[in-house]
C-alpha cells in the first residue's frame, strides 16, 4: 500500500497539475488583459499579477517543475536538455516574481528646469507634517478595502494619529464662497449677482480684494466690485460700458452705471431688487453679499468611472495627539493645511514615493505636432543625471529611446503643456531581469539538447555499439540482453 508522501509526491510532479495550473495561468492573464483595457493599468496589477492568489500559482508552478526533477534523481547525462529546460523554467519564474514584488514601477514629473528624484508609486499613503516639522506617512489601501468610519490610523515615530471620518471611492471638488467663520482664511467682500436679458441668464461672483475676480466681462459690459476707501462717498464711474459695485464705509452697497449714449447713473443697491440697464433690456440682481467671504471647498460623490486612472477618491480625515483639528477632506493627490492647538499642519492623500539614487534635472522639452493639427508626432525630454558614483551626464529621452542608469529604465511616457512644459517619465526597475535572462538561456539550451544533441548522442552511441560487437563477436548475446533491460 503506498504512503500518503508516496501520493502526494507523485501529485506534484505530475503532468496533470502542470496542465491544470498553466492553464489556470492562461485564463487569469487573458481576463486580465479584458481588465486591464476597462479599468486601468494600475487596477489590473493589483487585482491580477501582484495579488496572492497569483503568486500562489506562479509558486505552485515551481513547485510541480522541481519536484518532477528531483522524482527522477538519481541523474544521467541523458537527462541532461531536461534539467538544464527545467532549471531555465525556475529561474524564470524565480526572476518573475523577484521583478513583481521587489522592483519598482513609478513616475517621474518634472517641469522645464526643475529637478527630483521622488519617484510616485501606484499605492496610496497619506502623508502628515505636524506643526514640530515632524513627517510621517501611512501607507493606506482605500482602492482595496474602504476604511470604516472612526478607523485610527497611528503615525510611525510620533504619539498622534489620523482618525478617518468617510471614505468617497469619487468626487468632484468645487470651490464656492461663503461668510467666514473665524479669520484662518484670506477675507475680502464679495458678491453675487446674476444678470438676466430676454435671451439668456448668467450669474458669477465678485471678489474685491481678488485682482482675478473684482471684474467679469459679458460681452462689451463690465462688472467690477471694490471696498471703498474709509473717506469716499461716492463709487467710482467704471471706465466705457459697465456697472461697478462699492461696499461702502458705512456697510451700505451703491452702484454706477455707465452706457454710451447715456449719462451715468448711480444708486443704492438693495439685495433681491434687480437695477436696470439700458443694453438688450438687461436686469443685474444682487442677491448675497459678503462681507468677510472665504473660499469654501465642497466635496461631491460622483458617479463612479470605469477606468481606475479617472477616479478621484477623497477621504474626510482628523488629526489628534499633536494637538485636534477639524475634519478635512483630502482628494486624490492633494495636500491641505489644517490647524490644530499645537499649531498648523499638513495633511496630504497621495501616491506613496520612492527616492532614486540619482538626480535627474529637466534641462529641454521638446513636442513636435503634425503639420496642420495639435497631435503630437514626437515628444522628447533632454535630461541631466547627477550620480554621487557616476558623476554628471545628458541624455535624450523619447519615446522609443529609454534611458538605462543603475538597473533603471526611465521612458518617456506623456507630458503636460503649460507656462513651463512638464514631462512625465516612466521610471522601471527589474532586479529578476538577469535572472530570467539567464533562465531564457538555459531553457533554450536545454531545448536545443533535447531535440538536436540528444537524438544525435543516441545515434553516436548506437554506433559505437554496433562497432564494438563487430570487433567482440562473442559479447553480441550479452549486448542483447542489456538492450532489452530496463
């Protein structure tokens, strides 16, 4: 009767579990692939190939590989393509899962002259700089599990903690204005008003002390909004077409009207009552003002979108232990300040990072379009590296032109337009690829042994058989005897 080992070994090194798990393997990277096109890179990896399950049958694999070389130990040179196939096989899958779990895929952003070496990785952390200057940062999985309300998540090295209020998987931020509350925010008056014609209505906010907002323009009409100094009575007239608003000493709100062809006019605002104007039959309505307005930011949950790149998750979170503050929402990528009884910190929800060994400083980028159109046809960042090893060096970066330094691979992978250009840079780091080359190696090697030297090792052999029993006539009995024995 065999043993339960008996059983079991002969289960792993069978033909059947390499079957059964290379196809399971086949199936997951082909649903991946489905995966990948409707929810993102980063999705996919960390449902499908970083996850445990499969590793578990990338190991599992191995596993079947090895024990079917040790099953026929002990070994001869005609098992020699076998095991160097198999040893190729291991060192593969070896060097895969090293790659997958120790390596490094990240980006780079860096605008024109600007330099980093802060590498931002697909995982989410939230990062906290307390009001003593000290840094700490919690690595978080919000994509893979939401946190439940009132989960503490204490600060590595310090005594205080982030408490978590709500968990939105998308939103959308919005900034509006609104009365402050305390003096921690810029304050300045303004206003809202809307203007109404027969054809459409718009409204729009009017900030005093905002140079980018004290004025909106409608067409050749101008509206403006300032505080009155402490001794003018009187608004001032807007220059041309235009109706200006002043918040006066007194707190009252007065407005002047000036049209071509019409002499100006002035008067007091009432909030609610619209002041009419002599363009298109035209009605402007003041119906808030304020007088110590702070920008105020609302988080909306939105509809959830299919690609994970497109998702913008927020977190409503609280800081305690190094002084409490209030409940702040932080979206994907942003950082705000908050202020607690020791004084103001920094909260921030962002992708976790990595410091590269090296420097790396955006001295060009350069975007040709095709002719006629805003494509780009090519796009590529000349860059300096400042290695403490290898000393200063340039290169070009382009899309079919990565840069190898030290086991990185930087690509070109997009860039943004501005005042300054931006590029975006794909930073890859494989320490199993040497392996899984060597692997590569050895299993065509192994491969080429089994199917062109072994069948011509035989063939030597049999010929050297067949001359020996010529010369040996009497040991043709024994030769027989010994082909025929297992």
């Amino acid at each position: 009767m065999r043993s339960g080992w008996d059983v079991l070994s002969d289960a792993l090194a069978s033909l059947e579990l390499a079957v059964a798990v290379m196809s399971a393997l086949g199936v997951a990277c082909i649903v991946a692939t489905f995966y990948e096109a409707q929810h993102g890179t980063a999705a996919a990896q960390r449902v499908f190939y970083r996850s445990s399950w499969f590793t578990f049958l990338l190991a599992l694999l191995a596993v079947n590989v090895l024990w079917s070389v040790v099953k026929r130990y002990p070994w001869d040179r005609h098992n020699t393509g076998f095991l160097l196939a198999h040893a190729g096989i291991l060192l593969i899958l070896g060097g895969s899962v090293y790659s997958l779990h120790g390596g490094l895929d990240g980006r780079l952003t860096l605008l024109e002259g600007e330099t980093g070496n802060r590498v931002g990785l697909s995982r989410e952390s939230l990062r906290v700089s307390l009001p003593d200057g000290t840094e700490a940062e919690v690595p978080v999985t919000f994509h893979d599990r939401a946190p439940s309300p009132g989960e503490r998540l204490p600060l590595p090295g310090t005594g205080a903690s982030l408490v978590v209020e709500e968990f939105r998987p998308h939103v959308r931020v919005s900034e509006t204005l609104a009365e402050a509350e305390d003096d921690a925010a810029p304050l300045s008056p303004a206003l809202h008003f809307t203007l109404a014609t027969p054809f459409l209505t718009q409204d729009g906010w009017l900030v005093a002390a905002d140079p980018e907002h004290r004025e909106a323009s409608f067409g050749p009409v101008v509206f403006s909004f300032q505080q009155a100094a402490p001794r003018e009575a009187a608004p001032l007239a807007p220059p041309g077409n235009g109706l200006a608003f002043r918040l006066m000493p007194d707190g009252g709100l007065r407005y002047t009207l000036v049209a071509q062809k019409s002499p100006p006019s002035s008067g007091v605002v009432e909030l609610g009552q619209p002041v009419q104007t002599p363009w298109m039959h035209m009605t402007v309505t003041v119906d808030r003002l304020l007088r110590r307005a702070a920008m105020r930011r609302v988080v909306i949950r939105a509809a959830l979108p299919p690609r994970e790149e497109d998702r913008r998750p927020a977190v409503r979170v609280r800081l305690e232990g190094a002084g409490k503050s209030e409940p702040e929402w932080l979206a994907w990528g942003e950082s705000r300040p908050v202020r607690t009884g020791a004084g103001r910190a920094q909260l921030a929800y962002v992708p976790a990072e990595v410091a590269l060994p090296f420097r790396v400083t955006l001295v060009r980028f350069k975007s040709e379009k095709y002719p006629g159109s805003a494509m780009p046809a090519t796009y590529e960042s000349r860059v300096r590296v400042d290695d403490p090893e290898t000393g200063a060096s340039e290169h070009v970066i382009s899309m079919n032109n990565p840069l190898h330094h030290r086991g990185y691979i930087l690509f070109q992978s997009s860039y943004a337009e501005g005042a300054r250009m931006t590029s975006i840079l794909s930073v890859v780091r494989s320490p199993g690829l040497p392996i899984v080359y060597f692997g590569t190696g050895l299993l065509s090697l192994g491969v080429l042994w089994m199917f062109y030297v072994k069948p011509r090792l035989a063939k030597w052999q049999g010929r050297r058989a067949l001359r020996a029993r010529q010369v040996h006539p009497g040991s043709l009995r024994y030769d027989q005897r010994r082909a025929f024995e297992p």
